[in-house]
C-alpha cells in the first residue's frame, strides 16, 4: 500500500518505520500535507498527519484512493470526518498516550503563573536577583474547577488535591465513581480560583467560557486551557485580563492556532477571507501579556508520549493492512465494504 506520513521530523521518521517493520513504502514527509503538495501524494492509499495538516474535503478529494487517515492524536476534530464516512475513509486515532503527560503540563503553566517563573528568570539572567514584583500565591487551599472529567481532567485532579486544592468538576456525563465533587458548571465558575478546561472541540463546547462565564467567576481567577483554543472565546478571555476579572491565563491552545504558527499567512491574499482576523490579532495580542503564558500546543510532548503514539500509529496502519482495524473511531458511520476494499 501507498503509505504517506505527514509532519514527521528526522528523529520520527525512524521510529515510525520501525515500528512499522514490514512496511517498505512508507513515505515520510516533514510538512503538513496541504493544498500546495497534495499533487505530490495524491495516489496515498493510507496516510498519518498530526494535527496541523489540511484534512478538509477540498484535499481528501484529491486522493481519490484514500482508505485510512492515521492520525496521531486523540482528537479528531482537525478531519472532515463527515467526508471520511461518505466516503469510507476510515479514521484510526491514538486513544490515549499520556493523560498524565498533559495533567503535568497543567501544573507547569500554573505554576509558571503562580511563581512568575517566566519573569523571574528572564531577570537572572539580565543579572538582576531582587524580588520585587514576583509575588506569587500558593496553590495549598485553593480550589480548582476541572471542566472535563475524561482521563486528563481526572489526572488533573489527583494531581491537584497532591498539593492540597479542593478540586471541584463539572462534565456533561459525571462519573459517579470518580471520587470527585460534581457541581453546575456556574458553581463552578464562581467557586473555582482556578479553571482548567479538558473538554473535546465539538458544536457544544465552542466558546463556553464566554463574557457571560467569565462574568460569573471570582476576580483574579486563573485560567488554565490545554484541550482546544475554541472552547474558550479569546476575545472574552482578553476583555477579562484585561479588566483584572481573570488575574493570569495558561494557554496551551489559541483558536486559528495552525494560522499562528505560519506568520506568512497574515500576508496571503485570501488571509481575511479564510480566518477571523480580529482572534487572530487577539491571539496576538495575548501572547505579549504579562499575566499569560502561551506554549505552542506542547502540552504533550514528552519523550514517553511521543514514542506512544508513534508506536500507537504504527500498530494502527499495520492493523488496518492486516484487514483487523482498530481504533477506528468512526467505524459505525462508514461503509465497512468500501473500507476493506
Ligand atoms: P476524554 O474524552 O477522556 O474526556 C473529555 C471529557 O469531556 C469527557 O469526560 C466528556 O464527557 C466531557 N465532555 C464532552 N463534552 C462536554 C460538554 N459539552 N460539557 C462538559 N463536559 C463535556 O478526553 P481527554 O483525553 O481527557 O482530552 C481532553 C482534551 O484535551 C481534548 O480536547 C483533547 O483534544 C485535548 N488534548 C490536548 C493535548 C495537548 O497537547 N494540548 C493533548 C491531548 C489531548
């Protein structure tokens, strides 16, 4: 088979073979696949992308032998999965590689806002070792409202009463036998002196944390958002900084992210027609902040997780030719014979 992997550096590239010995006509590519190289791969029979390659149906539609999309990540909201199911493309994902990888990573932004661990450094090194300016708070005693219950925001929790928060949760399916302390998501907000979002990107969770949320929590709370930037509306999140309601923000995840990433683009012709130029400046603007700390969606990106999901997805595109498939998660939807043809 036609085998494509996208967005894989040097190190990957490997591995990835590696794992999955056997398979001789594994391309690896380091760019994202879009619409300026898909002429290049159009006769792809399986292809693997993370989540910064262009999987809209105005690419798909150019592999017209496509049977698998391997992706490697958990979410699959970067994917036309509609298309995929029209066409019996299946979708195979990583289920799980590292909920405490990206729990952890919670706690370095919070403490990085609660230490001013970025401000204090950048002053050692200037040579200046006074502390005027870097008073933090402890995390011991305060209370943490986890927005998303699954495997990460649970992690999270157990990471949290470690240092002695309460932890209070909200999901749209609580589970009961979770040892948490479920409210309604407004106790929550105004409960909560920090918020941490572990949500999936759907029609639901866009924008949940909007001007009407963040008016119902307490000043100087700290938001903390590592699952996907459109849960949070940033243009809220920015009047709320900026009116001191929300005292700091972590952000492992900015909405039109994959645009960030590619300055460039500000300069395509076509840029205010394909993107929200207004969050797209908000992001920048949030970037520049004192009082926010921005990683570019490293959250789980550890040496142990990575090598997970590489060997995950390896054992995904072998499974899939061997015709025994697995993690495919929209096997319901499509048409089995298309797949296995
Ligand atoms: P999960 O599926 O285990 O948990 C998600 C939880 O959200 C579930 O308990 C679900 O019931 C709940 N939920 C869904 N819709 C909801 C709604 N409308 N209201 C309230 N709760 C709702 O997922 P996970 O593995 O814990 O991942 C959580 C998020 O983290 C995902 O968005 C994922 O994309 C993101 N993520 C980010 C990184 C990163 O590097 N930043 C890495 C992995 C995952």
């Amino acid at each position: 088979m036609n085998i494509v992997c996208f967005e894989i550096e040097n190190w990957e590239s490997g591995t990835l073979q590696e794992a999955c010995c056997g398979v001789k006509e594994c391309n690896m590519v380091k760019t994202p696949l879009s619409l300026d190289n898909i002429d290049h791969y159009a006769s792809a029979e399986i292809i693997s992308c993370f989540i910064y390659s262009d999987l809209s149906r105005s690419i798909l539609e150019k592999i017209p032998n496509l049977k698998l999309i391997a992706t490697r990540s958990t979410g699959t909201d970067h994917i036309d999965l509609e298309y995929c199911n029209s066409m019996g493309i299946a979708v195979a994902n990583v289920p799980s590689y590292g909920e405490h990888t990206v729990a952890e990573h919670v706690f370095a932004l919070l403490l990085g806002l609660s230490r001013h661990i970025s401000q204090a450094t950048h002053r050692t090194r200037e040579g200046d070792f006074s502390f005027a300016g870097l008073q933090g708070f402890d995390l011991f005693g305060k209370t943490i409202g986890i927005i998303g219950t699954g495997a990460i925001g649970r992690h999270v929790a157990q990471i949290a009463k470690a240092f002695g928060m309460s932890v209070l949760a909200y999901d749209i399916d609580p589970r009961t036998n979770a040892d948490l302390s479920y409210v309604d998501l407004k106790e929550l907000l105004s409960q909560s002196d920090v918020i941490s979002l572990h949500i999936p990107d759907t029609s639901q969770t866009r924008n949940m944390l909007s001007e009407k949320e963040f008016s119902f929590m307490k000043d100087g709370v700290v938001i903390i958002n590592t699952a996907r930037g459109s849960v949070i509306d940033v243009k809220a999140l920015f009047g709320a900084l900026k009116s001191g309601k929300v005292g700091a923000a972590g952000l492992d995840v900015l909405p039109e992210e994959p645009v960030i990433r590619e300055e460039a683009e500000l300069l395509r012709e076509s840029f205010s027609q394909q993107h929200d130029l207004e969050t797209l400046l908000t992001d920048y603007v949030l970037l520049h902040q004192k009082n926010v700390i921005v990683t570019p969606h490293s959250a789980f990106y550890t040496k142990e997780a990575v090598a997970k999901i590489l060997q995950v997805t390896a054992q995904n595109i072998v499974a899939f030719m061997a015709g025994k498939p697995q993690n495919i998660v929209n096997t319901s939807q499509i048409d089995k014979r298309k797949v296995m043809q």
